[in-house]
C-alpha cells in the first residue's frame, strides 16, 4: 500500500499529510479517441481493434500488440510526461475546469466569499502574467526575511512548522490521520521526509542517470539561490552545502520498500519518549507553533530516523539551517511565481528528471492548480454541470458483482483454513464502496482568496487544508469523509476505514454517451483495474493486516499467514527480472502490493465477466471475441507511453510498476490469456504453470 497525500494529489508533489490509503489511477473513461480515419458510414472505429499493432505477437508483448498502433499515431507531446488514455481523459477534465474557471473569473459583479469569487480570483491570479513577472520573489519577501531573522534553534523550529502550513514538509512529514491501532480515533503522526529528490536512492546510486540529477539539482539549487539574492560564490556554496544536508537526511532514511509495512512503521510514542528519541528539536514549541494542543503522543514511523537526524542539529551551522529553510520553502512555491523562477525549476524537476521537453501552458497549470487548492468548491459546481449521474448504477453493479466473485474464490481457496476464510469474508462483506461525490462538502469559508497574488493564494489554501487536517485531533473520526473530489481521475482503498472510494469523473465513459461500453471492456477495466484492484489492497501483502474495523490486527492463522507468504514471495521474484529502461530492474519487494492488486483485480474482473451475456452468447464485436475483447480491454486501460526518464524515476521511486508490466505482469501469469491468445512456449510472456503466481 502507499501512504498518498491528499491535499496534494496531483504528480510529484510533496506530500504534507499522507494518510494510510491505496490510491490507484483508474481508468475506466474508456476513449474513444482513436486517431484511426473515420469509416465511411460515420460510425466510431472500435478502440480495442483499432489500436492492435498486429506486426507484434501477442504472447510477446500484449501490451504492445493491444496499444502499439495507437501509440505510433499519437507521439507523447513536448509538454507532457507521457500519452495515453490517462492524458486524454485529464485533458477532457481539465476542460471542463477550464471553463468553470473562466466563467468564474470573467464575472463582473461577484459576492465576497462566494464559491464563484474565489475560484475565479484564484484562476485570474494565476492567469496573471504581468503581476507575476512584476512582483518575482517580492510575494516571500517577508517570509525570507523570517528566516533571515532566526538566532538560535528555537527559530528553525518555528520556521519549520510554519513552512509545513504554507508550502511543504522540511525535515519530515506531519500530519493528522486515523489510529492504525484504533481507527475509531485520530492521532499526530511523524515520518520521515525532508529530501528534495523524490526518495533516498537518488542521493546514492551510481547509475548515470543519478549521477546527472544530482548534479543537475546543485546547479538548479545554485540558480534558486541567485534568484534570492544571493552572489555567485555564495550561492554556490549554499547549493552544495543544501547538498550534504539532504545526503545527511537520505542516510538517516529508511529504504522506500522499508516503509511499507505498517507494523513495523508505527512506533506510538509519548511526549516525553519523543523527547527522549529525538532531544535536538523542541517538540512543544513546534506543535504550539503549528496550532495543536494538549498533545500527549504521536505515532513515529521511523524512530531511527529523528534519532540519527536530530541529534546533530547543533552540529549544523545557522545559516546552513537558513538556507536550507529557504530553499525548501521557495522551492515548493516555484511554479507559481514569476517566469524566470518558474523555468528554473521546470528545467529541473520537468527536464531534467523527467525528460519533458517543454513546460505545459499557463492555463493548464493553473487550472490543476486551482482545481489542487479549491478542488471542493469546483467540486460543487462540476457535479452540477458535468457530472451524469447514468453510469452510477453500472458501477455498482460491477462492483457487487466482484464483491461476490471475490467471495466465491475465497471459499473454494485450497490453502486457507476455514477459521482465516471466516475472517476474510467477514472483512470483505464490510467493505464500503463510496461512489461520485460526498455527501457533505468542506467549508472552505475561512479561505481567503483575491486578485493580489498567485503564490499567496497557493499559500493561504495550504495552510487552509493543513489547519482541516490538524483540526481533526481530539475529535470523533468522520468516516464519511472523502479525501478526493469528484472530477479527480483517481481512486483509492482506505484500510482504516476498510472502504474503495470512486470519484464521480472516473464513471464517465467518454465515446459513449448515448450506449454504454459493452461488458467486456467495463468488466476489464472498471471491474477489474479499479474495483477488483481496490478491494484487493484490503488484502494485498500489507492491507491483510488490517481487520474488517480498519485496525491493525492480525486475522490469520500462523500456518495460512505462511502460505501467503510464499505465494507472494513468487510475485515479488517474477517482477525483479522485468527490466524497463537501462539496467534498472523493477522492485518487486517494493511493488508487491501493487502487483498483488492488479494481478487478483483481473483475475476477479474476469470471472464476474463470465456471468455476463456478452461472456455466455460469445458474440463478437469488430471481429474480436468476448475473451479477446475481455484482455483487449485491460490494455487500454493500461494504454500509457512514458519517457525512458519517467520510467527510470518511476522505477526507483514509485510502488506501481510502469504501465506495460502492469499489463504483461499479472497476464503472463493468468491461465484464460493464454487460451484467449493462444501463447505457447515460443511465445516470451510464457510462463510455466509453476511459476504462474496464484493468489486469490
């Protein structure tokens, strides 16, 4: 499972609170984009038969052969990441964004404090390309200056909490999120965090491509700091001292797939036992400066961590402090300032680790930027506009029918004692499935948002949501809350609240507004990438720790936890042989549970599938069978083209494998693909039948 911050959500951002869920893209908007000419009758070409590369087996690359054509049509463009279907169907949303934003903002006569006023000033000030380029680092003026200002180490820690309000998480992460042990309560958790390279690895290996973005993050931190004034020597030399810092705080870390098991990441901790781990940094004073009160424990991921950390704070030179500080503050607020900061830090963390040739347009930026920091307000509006409500009751019904499937298989499980299966099927019973949007939306009232500034405007919504999320300590648990709003193409499985949560963007199927998609692409895609794999996280290597109350408990047997262990253990050597770019193998310790997820997703997707009409009349549609269609389905939703630097930073610093092993992964090991396609052992997906990983 991976810890997500939901405040930030969107790509690369720093996580400020991450609370214990699953999130994983869905992909359900089911395209029909196809780039293939029109047929002469008008009618849409078939977007599984239209995208078949067929110069390519199928057991040697399903992922290719299912996606190759479509990719060759449509290259990745100079401002993204990648392409795919995940980017057109951001693209469709973030039009209607757009729109929403501009009609905001082109109002004449708005109400102070309204919804309308603060989304179309927030947008307007982003939109700004004259105020922003005039002002330039002026907007943290005074927040440098507080920096300059600090003496002693009391004054870092303040600065610290208040750069964790406004703009990021310097030193560690913090936030406030259900009690592992009892989620009927909130508690304040610490981990650790502080980097400014996506995870410790960066700092270490010696692969080409980490020895280029350490090196190109010194020069990009020399350049920030020449924009704060600093000379050429001095900004150097604050560059690479920022350098040893973070080196220092990567060493104290532990390893990403290390952070994985939440057992042995929580470690509850009283006042004066935090104190006694981590001496060097004053823990009252931070919580009063962060507003929280009468706090008398916190749950420390890594204790390790704060021990090695804080113990040499006063070994660290003031104003090493201060420019580390100010680098972490300016840094998270780059791309919402002038031009000049903005393409410094782009040329950085889009360019040169990501290997995006150019920045997107302003007004996509913006438009994600308003949507990240007002997502609740546009929510309200987007439901009313653009959200149809007709796809609903297919959802739930694909998902009750997994649910079943699910229970079905648990059941007939050759390996699991019966006292274990009670327990699962108790537990899966109990999963609830939020479906659209909430019920009750966030008062955002007490965020002030005007025409003034961009970055203050960033800032105000960030400490806004960070003050809603520390608020929560002391107080009775909201199960009803949602972390994501409607039009995120997202979705996620929360253990501590055993549920699947679906935003309502994700239920549009783009292409076919008046017919539904046929079973076989809704059951590949909506059953089995999103509510199978979903549902599967409450049960992946980690998510089984959690009880049908969210709590960590452990439910099963020695023996049946024993057997689970080594079926696992077989996922995570299938995936460290698959080698994506240069010669980087995948983590397979790291990506378990996600591969767990995908793998059963399918797997579940496919036998709900098998009860349908489509599956039992065995019609064929555009010349592809039902099982064909099933497969096909699944690729699609998986149809994603990366960058060989996206990949390789995926691969190091993320716990999803990259799209085409997501795809070829868990197929490879499934017994109806192989018959679909008919893969033999000349074929290189094949696998032999004792090494196919079954799990579930």
């Amino acid at each position: 499972m991976e810890k997500t911050n939901f405040l930030n959500i969107r790509q690369n951002r720093k996580p400020c609170r991450p609370l214990t869920v699953t999130v994983t893209i869905v992909f359900f908007s089911l395209l029909l984009f196809s780039s293939c000419a029109a047929r002469k009758d008008n009618a849409k070409p078939d977007a599984l038969a239209s995208h078949i590369d067929r110069r390519i087996r199928p057991g040697d690359d399903f992922f290719l052969y299912a996606n190759g054509k479509w990719f060759k049509e449509n290259p990745i463009p100079k401002s993204e990441r990648s392409n795919g279907l995940w980017q057109l169907i951001q693209d469709t949303i973030n039009g209607q964004v757009k729109n929403i934003c501009e009609s905001a903002a082109a109002l004449k006569t708005v109400e102070k404090g309204t919804h309308k006023q603060k989304i179309g000033d927030f947008f307007y000030s982003g939109m700004d390309e004259t105020v922003l380029n005039a002002h330039g680092v002026i907007d943290l003026a005074q927040d440098l200056s507080m920096i300059d200002a600090i003496t002693d180490l009391k004054g870092v820690v303040t600065a610290v909490a208040y750069i964790q309000r406004v703009a990021g998480s310097p030193l560690f992460r913090f936030y406030v999120g259900q009690d592992d042990m009892l989620s009927s309560r909130y508690a304040i958790f610490i981990n650790q965090g502080g980097l400014s390279l996506p995870e410790r690895s960066f700092y270490f290996d010696s692969d080409p491509r980490a020895v280029l973005i350490r090196k190109g993050f010194v020069a990009y931190a020399g350049r920030l700091f020449r924009r704060l004034g600093y000379d050429e020597q001095l900004a150097q030399g604050a560059a690479a001292c920022l350098m040893k810092m973070e080196t220092m705080i990567a060493k104290a870390s532990r390893k990403l797939e290390d952070t994985r098991d939440p057992l042995k990441n929580y470690n509850r901790l009283s006042t004066a036992e935090l104190a006694k781990v981590a001496p060097g940094f004053d823990w009252p004073l931070f919580f009063k400066s962060v507003g929280l009160k009468a706090v008398d424990a916190v749950v420390v991921g890594q204790p390790e961590f704060l021990q090695s950390l804080y113990a040499r704070m006063d070994r660290v030179a003031l104003d090493d402090w201060k420019d580390y500080l100010k680098f972490h503050l300016v840094n998270n607020l780059a791309e919402f300032m002038d031009d000049d900061t903005y393409r410094e830090f782009f040329q950085f963390y889009g360019a040169t680790m990501e290997g995006v040739p150019e920045p997107k347009p302003r007004w996509k930026r913006v438009v994600e930027q308003t949507e990240n920091s007002l997502g609740e307000l546009i929510g309200q509006v987007y439901v009313a506009e653009y959200l149809p409500p007709r796809t609903k009751e297919k959802l739930i019904e694909i998902g009750e029918a997994i649910r079943s499937v699910y229970a079905e298989r648990i059941k007939a499980l050759d390996w699991m004692s019966s006292t274990t299966k009670e327990k699962a099927l108790e537990k899966l019973s109990t999963v609830i499935m939020k479906i659209g949007y909430p019920d009750h939306w966030k008062n955002l009232s007490a965020l002030a948002v005007d025409r003034t500034s961009y970055v203050r405007n960033v800032m105000n919504a960030n400490a806004w949501h960070s003050d809603y999320n520390l608020a929560k300590f002391g107080k009775p648990v909201d199960r009803s809350e949602w972390e994501m709003t409607p039009q995120t193409y997202n979705a996620y499985y929360n253990p501590s609240n055993n549920e699947i949560v679906i935003p309502g963007s994700n239920i549009i199927v783009p292409g076919y507004e008046k017919t539904m998609a046929d079973d076989a692409i809704l059951y590949a895609i909506i059953g089995g990438s999103t509510v199978g794999h979903e549902i599967i996280h409450g049960f992946d290597d980690q998510g089984c720790k959690y009880d049908e109350l969210g709590n960590l408990n452990n439910w099963w047997t020695a023996e049946d936890s024993a057997k689970f262990l080594a079926r696992t253990r077989m996922i995570v050597e299938q995936f460290n042989e698959y080698n994506p770019v240069d010669d980087l193998h995948i983590n397979g310790e790291m990506t378990q549970g996600e591969n767990i997820a995908d793998l059963a997703g399918i797997t579940m997707g496919y036998e709900a599938f098998k009860k349908t009409r489509q599956f039992r009349e065995k019609k064929e549609i555009a010349g592809l069978g039902s099982e064909k269609r099933f497969f096909l389905g699944y690729a699609l939703g998986w149809m994603i083209n990366q960058r060989p630097e996206g990949i390789a930073n995926q691969v190091k610093s993320d716990v999803h494998s990259p799209a085409k092993y997501r795809v070829n992964g868990p197929l490879s090991d499934l017994t109806p693909f192989y018959e679909a396609f008919q893969v033999t052992e000349k074929d290189r997906m094949w696998r032999p039948l004792e090494k196919r990983v079954k799990i579930w």
